[in-house]
C-alpha cells in the first residue's frame, strides 16, 4: 500500500514538472530589461527562444521572430534541442509510468509493472535534467553578459521562464527518484510460499497405522530347567 502511495505521489510530480517544462518553451520571459524613464517605465525589452520583442508605456509590442536557425548563436541552439527533448521524454515518461503503476491493470506482473516504472522514472530524470541543462546554460549567458563591463549592447535580467523551468526540472527528477525506487521496494517485499503438506500427511498417516498395530513378541523360549 505504501509503495502504491509513492508511486501516485511519483506520477502526480512527474505530471506536474513536465506541464511547468511544457509551459516554459512558448514562455515570453526568457530574459527581460526595462528602460525607465523620470516618471514611468518607456520601454521593456523581452526575448525568448523563438523571437525578441519591446513593449512601450502604452502596451504595445513590437516583436522580431529569429530569421534563422542556423544564424542563431549556438546556446540559443542548444536551448530550443534540450527543451524539446525534455517535452518528448516527459511524454513518453508519462504513458510508460502510468502503465507501470501498480493501481492500473495493465503491464502485466508486479515485477514487469515495477522494471516499467523504473524505466519511467529514469526518462523524467532524464527529462529534468534536459530542462535544467537548458535553463542554466541560459541564465549562465544572461549573467554574463550583465555583469561583462566590455559588453556594451542591451543587457537583460533572468525572466520569469527560466524559474518555471527549474521548478518543473525539479519536480520531474524528485519524481522520476521516487519511480526508480519502486523497483527496489518490489525486490525486497516478501514473496508468499505454498507449501505442499501431501507427503507430510501421508507419512503421518502411515506412521499413525503402524504405531495402531500392537507389536507381536516373540515366543519365549523356557529351556527344561523351568519347569523343575
């Protein structure tokens, strides 16, 4: 019942860390800088995987998608590969740990239903670290460029996309632990014998009509003697 409980705590996890990763990728807030003015905010720059844009004081955006892929610097590459990367595995994370839990009735024994959801659990890991991969290889850029006194060009702060991802990451390894860990339950869990007391019973039947029979004796023998 335990390891029934964990494995639902597992799923509920994995689930939510993939939709936080999911939710990151079309997310507008990658990096982020304001330009203040004397009175109000004139302008906010905000960029993501997929374009770069400014917002003025009256909420009006202006965006620029990237034109393309092969022009694109190289962790901006590596970023859009791990993120979905990470939202394929969190795919096939989740039909493999929904068929490897022990409450559903498919996947066949307990033993194959815990190497499945092994299996699961290892995909998010893997999932997780994708997105976190992702998400730091980012902010490593974002601060390095805002704390380089040579860079002259716009520099920006983390956004908000960036925190989603790291929780989402975090969810689906914490999860993904938990799924691995079932397999080890499953092995240390105590396996019912049936033991098979026909034999036994026989025996002590035979036993029981062998000490029913009263022993015979041997005659005696009385030499010539005694019966002077």
């Amino acid at each position: 019942m335990a390891s029934t409980s964990a494995e639902i705590i597992a799923f509920l996890l994995t689930i939510s860390g993939w939709v936080l990763v999911s939710s990151t990728l079309p997310t507008d807030y990658w990096k982020v800088s304001t330009i203040d003015g004397t009175v109000i905010t004139t302008a906010t720059y905000w960029a993501n995987l997929w374009k770069t844009c400014v917002t003025d004081s009256t909420g009006v955006s202006n965006c620029k998608d990237f034109p393309s892929m092969l022009a694109l610097d190289g962790y901006i590459q590596a970023c859009r590969g791990l993120m979905i990367s990470a939202v394929c595995l969190g795919f096939f994370g989740a039909i493999f740990g929904l068929v490897g839990m022990k409450c559903t009735k498919v996947g066949g024994s307990d033993q194959t239903k815990a190497k499945i959801a092994c299996l699961a659990g290892l995909i998010f890991i893997l999932s997780g670290l994708c997105s976190m991969t992702s998400c730091s290889l980012y902010a490593n850029r974002i601060t390095s460029e805002f704390f380089d006194p040579s860079f002259v060009a716009q520099k920006y702060e983390l956004g908000a996309a960036l925190f989603i991802g790291w929780a989402g990451a975090s969810l689906c390894i914490i999860g993904g632990s938990i799924f691995c860990f079932s397999i080890a339950e499953n092995s240390n869990s105590p396996r019912r014998g049936y033991a098979y007391n026909g034999a036994t019973s026989v025996m002590s039947s035979r036993t029981k009509v062998h000490n029913s029979i009263p022993e015979k004796t041997p005659p005696k023998h009385f030499d010539k003697n005694a019966y002077v």
